[in-house]
C-alpha cells in the first residue's frame, strides 16, 4: 500500500476532513490523516498522510508559521470576520503601538478555545453547541508564540497583515481578538493563510485539482513524500529480512551502521523498518512502518 506525506495546498470551501477524504478516495489507500486542522474558510499547508504514514503524525514538528489579517475595531462571534458583528469601536493605533502590542504576545500565554472550534466539552464539539446558541465554560489552553511580526498595516481601515510563528493548537482568531481585546478597541481575523506546517512550505504546497490530475494520469507517486524524508531522525543500517524486523524483534546496535542514542529510522536497504529507540545496546521498535 503507498504510504508517505502529501503536501496539500487546502483551499477555502474545504474542511481538512474534506481533504482527507478526497485524497483516501483518489489514491485507493484505506488510511489518511491530516496534520493539523484548518478552519474551512483558511487556506494554506495541509500535510494528509497516508497509509503507514498515518503512524507519524504525532512525531510530525509542532511548530507552524501563519499569515492573518488583523481587523481591528470589530469583534465577532466567531472571532473571525465570517461571524456576527457583536460591538464595533473607534480605534486608535499607531504601527509603533500595535508593534508592542504584538510583542507583548510572544511567548508562554493563556488561549481560551472558541466556542466555534473542534474542542470538545463532555464528547460534544464545542461549535455544535455554539450553533445551538449555548456557550460553555472553557478551560483555558497554553499556546507558544515564537514570533509576530507586521507585514503591512493600514492606519485608515485598521487592517494589519501579520506573520504568526507558533505551536500546534495555536488559535489564530482568538490571537487577533485577544490582541484587539489589549489595544481596548476589539479586534478580530480576516484572512488566514498558513505558510509553514511540520517542515512543509505553502510555496510546493500541491492543490486538490493538481491532485486530480495526477491521480488520473498515474503520476501521483511523484507527489508523496515518503515517510523517512518527513522526520529529521538519522538513518540506521541493518542487514536483517523485513520479515525477521517486522516482527518487533530487537536489534542488536553491533550489528546495525551506527550507534544514536536518539530517535531514529531503522533502515533495511531502502525500506524504513521503522521508527526506533536504543535500549542499552539494542535498537527497540517505537512504530513499526513495515
């Protein structure tokens, strides 16, 4: 079965559930999952694994890159402009205001999750609820935001075009209206465009109607990233059967390439047999890939 890493340039209109779905269909394969959701008006790097792949997702780099549109002056519902208007209020901000404002952001901080997000409270997805007109107490979540800086920013609309660098789980609504929030007029989030996910670029980011095209041509191969390029673990030689490895059984270091204390793909020819661990002096399976 193929196994390896798309990366998908995910258009607005779509859900990544959508993605995931189009993707397993097009390519026949039983398993694929994404790394990490986009809001369905959000555009940007989607990596959807496949096959084995979808073992990987969780060792898959945490940090993500974000270019959003700050509005300031209006806050939402949703926190983003799609939502409704619910206070609107005169700004005034200067770019070398704004600038300290977003600094002041950098670093360990405290995000409440919207009541539209994927969250769940008691097995429920909090934006089902919010669609019922319930809001729910939220328990308050650490995002790391590494850095923020101003692309461009337009004193007359109020409108700031940001880069955000940060982790997984980040909300990048809640960033704007909580900046907004800070500056004392409110705020919320136009556009949303992710530029970096899991070593991913939006720039070689292939999109669902490349895909297509491919799929029907039989030239999709060349767009999987196979799974021991996605990870930055070194590569460990042994000369053992697939059949032998696959069975969980421990490889001795003294008989592999080189001897990493760390993570690391254990390699037979050029198959990853798997992800594995050094336990004393034996190699030890973490995920298996065969």
């Amino acid at each position: 079965m193929t196994s390896g890493v798309i990366n998908i340039y995910k258009e607005s209109g779509y859900t990544s559930r959508d993605v995931t779905t189009i993707v397993r269909n097009l390519l026949h394969v039983k398993k694929a999952g994404h790394a990490g959701t986009l809001d369905p008006n959000a555009e940007g790097v989607l990596p959807v694994c496949i096959g084995k792949a979808t073992k990987i997702i969780d060792y898959l780099s945490d940090e993500k890159e974000y270019r959003a549109q700050l509005i300031l002056g209006t806050t939402t519902d949703t926190e983003d402009i799609t939502g409704k208007i619910v206070e609107t209020h005169p700004v005034e901000c200067s770019v070398s205001k704004l600038e300290k404002t977003l600094n002041s952001f950098v670093g360990n901080i405290a995000q409440t999750p919207p009541m539209y997000s994927a969250v769940k409270k008691n097995g429920v997805a909090l934006y089902k609820l919010a669609r019922q007109g319930k809001i729910v107490e939220r328990v308050p979540r650490t995002a790391v935001i590494s850095s923020i800086q101003i692309i461009s920013y337009d004193l007359e609309k109020h409108m700031a075009t940001i880069d955000v660098v940060c982790s997984k789980g980040t909300y990048i609504r809640t960033l704007c209206a909580d900046i907004g929030k800070q500056l004392g007029c409110g705020g919320c989030m136009g556009y949303l465009i992710r530029l970096r996910s899991a070593g991913f670029s939006v720039d070689n980011g292939v999109k669902l109607d490349k895909l297509r095209e491919s799929a029907a041509n039989n030239t999709v191969g060349s767009l999987i990233h196979p799974i021991e390029t996605v990870l930055p673990f070194k590569k460990v030689y042994a000369d053992y059967s697939k059949d032998f490895v696959k069975n969980g059984v421990p490889v001795p270091v003294e008989e592999c390439s080189a001897d990493e204390k760390g993570l690391i793909f254990l390699m037979l020819g050029e198959t990853a047999a798997g992800i594995y661990y050094r336990d004393d002096r034996r190699y030890k399976a973490k995920v298996m890939l065969l």
